[in-house]
C-alpha cells in the first residue's frame, strides 16, 4: 500500500512538473538552466523534447545523450547522435568536440573530456574515460600514484525510499591512479582492498562494491566462477548417488524376486503336496479292495452263497410245476366226472 502510494505521488510530481514546462517555440529563461539539488539532474523551463536557447526560446534538441531518450512519441523523429570525437552537452543543443585536460566540463561527465591516447595503464574501467575524469568541473588526468597527495570530490545523492523516508547516497571520486584510492582522512593515495578486505565505502574495493558487512565483494551480476574441486566434489557426489541408486534398486529388485521365488516354491509344494495325498488315497483304496478280491475265504463264502441260492431257485421252480401239474389233474378229474 505504501508502494503505490509513492509511486501514485511521484507519477503526480513528474505529470506536474511536466505540465509546468514549456514546448517548442515558447519563452524560457536560460538563467534557470540548472542542476537539480537532490539527484544533480539537468533540467530547465522547456520539456524534454527542447532546450532553453541563449534568445529565451524552447528549441528542438540538436543531439541526444542516450540511444532511447525519454519523452519522445514514437512518431516524433530523434536527434542524432553525436560522432566520435565529440559529445553532447546537458542542454542537448548542439554536438561539441572533446575537451582537453584543463578545460571545464560539467558534473561527472567524464565522456566531454579528451582521453590520452598513449596511456593504457591509466584505464579503470567504468571508473574513468580511459584515465581522464571530470574532477571538479574541469578535466584532469586520474594519475596520482600510491602515497601522493589527493583530495575528493563528494557529491550527495539524496533518495527516498517506499515509504517516503529520505536517504542520501554520496558518491566519491579522486584522481588517484588505478587500483588506488584517496583517502578522505589522511588525503593520501592507498591500495584498493580485494574481494573479502574490510571496508566503509565502494571505493575502497577493487570490485567498487562494499557489501553491508563492510567488506569488498564481487559486483552485482558477476557470473559465478565454479572452482576445479567444487567440479570434482559435484561430479564425486553426483557418480556416488548414481551408484548407490544403482545398489538400491538392484536389491531392492532382489528381494522382490526372492519373494516371488519363494512364493512360487510354496505354490508348487502345496500342489504337489495335495497330488501326493489324492495319489495316496487311491492306492490305498485300490490296495483294500484287491486285498478283498484276492482271499480264498471269500471267493469260497461267496461260491457257496451262489451254490445256496441257485439250489433254492430250483426247488421253488420244482415246487411250482408239482402244483401246475397237481392242478391240472384235479381239473380233469372234475371233468370227466
């Protein structure tokens, strides 16, 4: 909430600023011409597509300092950018030549001065223009060597945070050689301290970057450097998991067919088990019933049982013809009578 607030009042700012200015063809003040106090910010009576002309009137800009400059429409044409060898002014009016050491230039504008063209050791970098510095409005060469006298130039930024609170961000700068710093207290030039030396500001490190442990470390958006044996100890690590996956997969998959054989064993000896019993209630079922069959005892008891009942079949057939017979011999008995 308090983001948006800040962001909601400072889109209010800028739109009121912009609407106080001034457009092409109206009357400015070249007097008002000006650096802003809190960000040292170029800014004039006439908006950001002109400039405040020495007759008092709000010209189109002749040059421009960044390749997308901001406030233009699309379909409004840029200005040119100013070739090699020269540069483009805060004003943005015109292109003009390089400045040579001694002459003026304006605040941290190290690229309006002429850079030496045979001293390659004097460059740091974004520090500098190749060993030449825009040190209090006047270009100098940064070339002061270790233990000389130095002074600094403090320029206070002042900021805002999200919830409005103000906070001042200073920027010093020397003219001392590369990898060398002046120091604010004793105003002598001193080594640069590296990666992981204590320190109070930026300019103390050789990466420019104080850290707020207050120690020197490696810029913002530095690609990380991976040294030999952190290669070997992730390639060690990585072989050593593959490894040991491998081991537990291969007996995890052992145990599984260990299972699965032993099921299987136990299958087949419970079938086998089972076949074993039915073979063995029929041989012993076969063995009773051969054992009967074969006693001479019983053969005899039943060759007599047979014997019995067929002398018993007989005599009941002989019975029944003696009384046929006896039946007819009375019937004609009683017909002849």
């Amino acid at each position: 909430m308090k983001l948006s607030l800040a962001l909601l009042l400072l889109g209010s700012s800028v739109y009121a600023q912009d609407s106080t200015k001034r457009h092409k063809g109206e009357p400015c003040d070249p007097t008002r011409n000006r650096l802003n106090a809190e960000t040292h910010k170029f800014t004039s009576d006439c908006d950001a597509m002109t400039f405040c002309s020495s007759g008092g009137v709000c010209q189109p800009k002749g040059c421009r300092r960044d390749e997308f400059p901001f406030g233009y429409d699309s379909e409004v044409p840029l200005p040119l950018v100013c070739a090699r060898g020269q540069f483009c002014p805060d004003e943005e009016d015109k292109c003009l030549p390089l400045a040579s050491p001694g002459s003026a230039c304006q605040l941290n504008r190290d690229n309006q001065c002429q850079p030496p063209s045979d001293r390659p050791e004097l460059e740091d970098g974004d520090l500098t223009n190749r060993g030449v510095i825009c040190f209090k409005y006047t270009c100098q060469y940064a070339n002061i060597t270790l233990g000389q006298s130095c002074e600094a130039e403090n320029t206070i930024y002042v900021g805002y945070t999200s919830g409005g609170k103000e906070y001042y961000n200073i920027i010093s700068r020397d003219r001392c050689a590369p990898k060398l710093w002046c120091n604010d207290q004793t105003s002598v030039c001193e080594p640069k301290g590296a990666v992981g030396s204590a320190c109070s500001t930026h300019k103390q490190c050789e990466t420019y970057t104080c850290n707020t442990n207050k120690f020197c470390a490696e810029p913002p958006g530095t690609p990380l450097r991976i040294r030999v044996w952190q290669y070997m100890v992730t390639g060690a690590g990585i072989t050593f998991l593959m490894v040991a996956m491998s081991i537990a997969l291969f007996m995890n998959h052992k145990r599984s067919r260990a299972k699965r054989l032993r099921e299987i064993h136990a299958y087949f000896k419970e079938q086998t088990s089972y076949r074993n019993s039915i073979i063995s209630m029929h041989t012993n079922a076969h063995s009773q019933f051969s054992i009967y069959s074969d006693t001479p005892s019983c053969h005899g008891s039943l060759a007599q049982f047979g014997a019995a009942a067929e002398e018993n079949l007989e005599e009941d057939e002989d019975d029944d013809r003696r009384g046929l017979l006896e039946q007819r011999r009375r019937s004609h008995r009683d017909d002849e009578l």
